[in-house]
C-alpha cells in the first residue's frame, strides 16, 4: 500500500471517528430527556458528555488545520450545541451581581452521617462553618441526630432555633419559623424527601430537601473487596456486570423519585427553593425533571468550575440548589470541608 493510500484511510477513519463523536454527542445532550428506565443507553450518554466534547473539540482544530470546511461541521455543531450543557459545570460569573444587601442564605449538605464519630466535633465544627457563612436555612441529608452521648440538635439550635425533621437522616434548621413537614416518601429504600414552608418575615417560601438512590457503584465495589478478601475470586466481566446492573438499576429508580418530587414542586402554590443530593450529574433526566420550570442556582450566579463530590478523581456535581423564577440569587459556591464525601453548597437569595 503506497503512502498516499496510507494517508487516504487514516483520514477516513477520522472522518468516521469525527462523525460518530457528533453522533454520540448530540445523543448525549439529548439524554436527559429519556427516561432510563425506557431508554438506558441513550440516557448514559450524559455521563459521558464531557469526554464526548473534549473528542469533538481534538476534531475542530484537525478539520481546521486541513480546511475541510464541511467536515469542520460535524465538530462544530455539538460543540454550539453543548454550550447550554458547559454551563452547568462552568459559568464565568461575569452576570452575577451581588448586592451587598441581606438576603436569604441556603445551604444544603449531605454530611455522611459526620463520620459517625462519637465526639461530636464534627457536628459541632459543621454548625461553626454555617454561622461564619450566616446560613438561614440549612437542608441536611444523612443527618445523625446522636453523636456518642450527645445530641445534635441541642447545640443546632442555639443557632437554628426552628427545626423540621424528614423520614429517616433528613432534616431542615432555619432561622425562620418553620410550619409542620410533610415527607416525600420513596417507599422500601433508604432515601427520602421532604418539604416544610418557612416565613420569612412575612414572606412564605417552601423548602425542599431531597436524597435520591445512591449509584450503587461504591456499595458493589465493597462487596466485591470483601469476597476477595475472603478468597473468593471475582471474574472481570462479573464485576462489569455487578456494577453496570447495580448503576442502571439506580438509574431507574432516581428517575421515578424525581418524577414524584416534581409533582410535589408542581403542586405548590407558593414560590419554592429546592435543595439535595441527587446523586445525578446535570442534563440527566433526573436534572432535567427536578429543574423543570426552576432556576439552577449554580447557572444564574455561580462561578468558575462546580463539582461537589470530594476526593473522586472525576469532578461530578451532585448536590444542587434551585428555586423559583419569582426569586432572585446573588451568590452560588461551595466551601471545600473534608467531614463527608460531600462539598457544602451555599446559596444567597436576594429578599
């Protein structure tokens, strides 16, 4: 085979390369909106979405330097196409614009049961994290109310002098009256949801906080280290299988809790501010259905690149803040703490 023989098939096979990038691209940016529980390889192409766009965005410049300008498309399009999705996990923060003024700070954090350490120092050095950021409203996930002999809630609400408790680990602390809590429940799994509305001198606002299924992944691996800790051997295609079935399987159940979380968002008659781990990256279906008509809080203030998952070698955001159109936010960030495998998402809400 001569050179240019040579030449002409790697330059086709990079075409075909080029082209079902695009392809899988524009399938992922569309992901989200298929269920997983009906569509399942479309929907896990979201998860991919970031070195999808990193193979498009290799291709662009190829294209370029050789002045294929029809072939320069194919990269191209995706590429506009996924601006929408960059700005979920990047936002310059040239639109926002604090007031200075006081407003309404949210947090939410999943706290892994602090460590279920018996000194409270965790519990305790977490409650001094939300003074210094002046929290007014704090969504917990995996709340612990015991640590050792002491209990949480009696140091919490020194600061947080209203409490609302959810099924199981959820509970929300406020500086504003709180009315009676009413429990999304999830039915046989560990998670949960629930909302409380809160008066704000004068101003009623509903607060979510929600846990959705775990991915499964960390609790198939734990499984598989401790039957090869015993001697028992696992095959590589075994473990392929565990974790694919066990992923997809919370795939599909995430997927119905936030369809019934945003029946209960749908069904408020008051404006609402929507906290949690949903264990689920954006643009998923899980992200597209629980944002609905609300404003992701990270895409209207926030700043630079969010991922709120610590010590994972991929950056992922999980934990999201949104809110009602008819509010305002000034300020989204998180605050890099080390008690949980969680970051701490904060919120300013104007007032």
């Amino acid at each position: 085979m001569g050179k240019l023989a040579v030449f002409k098939y790697i330059s086709f096979m990079i075409l075909v390369l080029s082209t079902l990038l695009a392809i899988f691209t524009l399938f992922g940016l569309f992901g989200g909106s298929v269920n997983p529980a009906t569509g399942t390889a479309m929907a896990m192409l979201v998860y991919v979405l970031p070195f999808l766009l990193i193979g498009n965005a290799v291709m662009l410049p190829y294209w370029l330097i050789r002045r294929k300008w029809l072939f320069l498309c194919i990269p191209a399009l995706p590429l506009l196409m996924s601006i929408p999705y960059v700005g979920t996990i990047y936002q310059t923060g040239l639109l926002s614009s604090p007031s200075g003024n006081p407003g309404l700070m949210i947090a939410t954090y999943n706290v892994e049961a602090f460590g279920r350490e018996i000194s409270g120092f965790k519990a305790e050095d977490i409650l001094a994290e939300m003074k210094k950021q002046g929290v007014d409203i704090f969504c917990i996930q995996e709340y612990n109310e015991n640590s050792g002999n002491k209990v949480n809630s009696e140091f919490y609400k020194t600061y947080f002098p209203y409490m609302a408790m959810g099924r199981n680990d959820m509970v929300v602390y406020s500086r504003y009256p709180l009315g009676t809590p009413q429990i999304i429940d999830f039915g046989n799994t560990n998670n949960s949801g629930m909302w409380v509305d809160v008066n704000v001198n004068g101003r009623k606002m509903r607060i979510f906080n929600v846990h959705l299924e775990t991915t499964g992944f960390n609790r198939t691996l734990r499984h598989i280290a401790k039957q090869e800790a015993k001697g028992n051997g696992v095959e590589d295609n075994a473990i392929i299988r565990a974790v694919y079935g066990n992923y997809t399987r919370g795939m599909a159940i995430r997927a119905q809790q936030a369809d019934q979380v945003a029946r209960e968002i749908k069904d408020s008659e008051i404006p609402v501010i929507v906290c949690g781990d949903f264990n689920d990256v954006p643009y998923s279906y899980v992200y597209k259905t629980m944002l609905g008509d609300l404003v992701d809080g990270f895409k209207e203030c926030g700043k630079g690149f969010m991922s709120t998952m610590r010590g994972r070698k991929f950056k992922v955001r999980i934990d999201y803040i949104f809110h009602s159109k008819e509010l305002e936010g000034e300020t989204y960030y998180r605050e890099e703490m080390n008690y949980s495998d969680h970051y701490p998402v904060f919120m300013k809400i104007a007032l």
